[in-house]
C-alpha cells in the first residue's frame, strides 16, 4: 500500500475581475494523482505559479482541494494533523523560545511527559548537528541553523512525512549545500517519506528517488522521472557525475517546453498575484 495517495486533486480559486465586474474562477492544480512509496524521496518541479506550494498545503491539510482525495496510511486525510510534518522556506521557529523549546513543542502537543520530551528533542537537536546551541534563541542563530531547528523540530515528533516548501531557497550557496547533504543523511537514518518542493532542477535531482515535472497552469504532471543515481550522494559527487548533468539537462528541457508551451498568458494569473500563494 502507497504511503501517499493523491487522487485528482483540483483546486480552484475564485477572483474578482475588476475590468468585467465579476468573479472567475482560476484553475491552480487539475487532475493531478499521484502514488509515493513509503521512504520514498520524492520532489516536485515546475514554472513559477503552477501550483506547487498549494499541493504541499492541501496534503498537509491547511488547504481543502476543490475536489479529489488524499490519502495516507490508507486513511483518508481531513485536515491537519501529527502524521505531517511540515518544513517552510521562512523557518517559522517561535521568537520566545529557545532552540531546546521550539524542538520539543510538537512533543508538548502530543503530551508527552516532560523528561522524555528532553531526550528526545536532545537527540534530534545532535542529529541536525546543533549541540550547544540548546539554549539560544532563534535571533542568535544563523539562517542555516533555524533551518535546522525546523527540521528538529519536525522529526521529533515522529511524523510518517515530511513536507519540505522551498526549505533551503533562503540561505547562501555554501550553506544550501551543506544543508542537502545532511538532509539525505537525516533521511537515510529515520526513513521518512518526503515530499519536496524545490524550483531548482539540480536540487531536485541530487535528493530525490522521484522528480514530478508539472506544467504551466493549471498545474499537472508532465513527466515522472526516476533518478537512478548512486547512493549515498553528496553534492560535491554530483557535480562530477555525468549522468547527474544528463539527468538535469533532461528535466530542464521539459520544463523548458512546459514554459513555451504555456506562452505569455499573464492576464488572470496576474491579477491574482497578491490574493493567492500558488
């Protein structure tokens, strides 16, 4: 049985049309299904505002599709819950709390008991590399630190899947790379399904079992591409791999013949820019 079962999710936006003085609607995703194994690693690509971030926010449960089912575990998902764990571009750490504290809240929400909540946050908060840094707050770490609180904090509740929205879109180059590949080493150790958002082609590929190409508005599956590279992978032993470079080059073709295919249709789109995250 899949992990995941997305079923033909659609999801659509209502927008007031200024010129014409009504309401139209606007089709964000359609049509779009999709199995994932459980451990899998699987990450999505498109053009910008096909859809991706909304995806990721209806299997997490924050936003219901217009239509179409998800399941995990066989079990029919309604809205949020515990079995997600949920990693955003902007960290989204609590201010007040210290990195110890913002690890151990979806312990706390689960009622688990005080010391047992200790250990276990201590044990993510060295898996994510962040020994000594229990106590300070989110304002004396770096971005890529907060980054690894929200991952801490993710796991330490122990969530079936990970969802990851653009999770390393806001740190340098160098600090991205050290990131990813201790992503891939946190996966190989806990075997968590992952469903990752990313617009960069060479990320996708160097984490992913799986990269899901959609189109252009509406957002659909293109093409399912299976990476069949080596593992373990690091970033450094990709950039040497020639196969790695193919792979890329493959993918960016398609999502370069979704973009053309999709023209310059900015009307509708754009008027919906500021009421809607797509």
């Amino acid at each position: 049985m899949a992990k995941i079962m997305l079923k033909n999710l659609r999801q659509v936006y209502l927008i007031r049309n200024q010129e014409k003085r009504r309401v139209e609607e606007f089709v964000a995703l359609d049509d779009f299904s999709l199995s994932i194994d459980e451990g899998a690693f699987v990450a999505i690509v498109g053009p910008s505002g096909c859809g991706k971030s909304t995806l990721l926010d209806i299997v997490a449960g924050l936003v219901r599709s217009r239509s179409g089912e998800i399941y995990i575990d066989g079990k029919l998902v309604t809205g949020p819950a515990l079995n997600r764990g949920f990693i955003m571009q902007g960290y989204a750490l609590f201010p007040w709390r210290t990195t110890r504290r913002n690890v151990e809240y979806g312990l706390e929400v689960k009622h688990v008991a005080r010391k047992r909540r200790a250990e276990i946050a201590q044990q993510f908060i060295e898996l994510v590399g962040l020994k000594g840094f229990e106590d300070r707050y989110p304002n004396e770490l770096s971005g890529g630190m907060r980054q690894r609180v929200a991952i801490a904090r993710s796991l330490a509740y122990d969530p079936g899947v990970l969802l990851m929205d653009e999770p390393f879109a806001a740190v340098d180059a160098q600090t991205r790379e050290t990131l990813q590949d201790e992503l891939l080493l946190i996966w190989e150790k806990t075997g968590k399904t992952i469903l990752f958002v990313t617009h960069s082609i060479e990320e996708a590929v160097l984490l992913a079992d799986t990269v899901v190409v959609m189109t252009r508005r509406p957002g659909r599956i293109k093409k399912v591409v299976d990476i069949a590279l080596p593992r373990p992978r690091t970033a450094a032993d990709m950039r040497a791999s020639a196969d790695y470079g193919s792979i890329v080059r493959r993918i960016w073709e398609l999502l370069n013949d979704t973009e053309e295919a999709g023209g310059k249709d900015e009307g509708l789109a754009g008027r919906i820019a500021s009421s809607a995250q797509l």
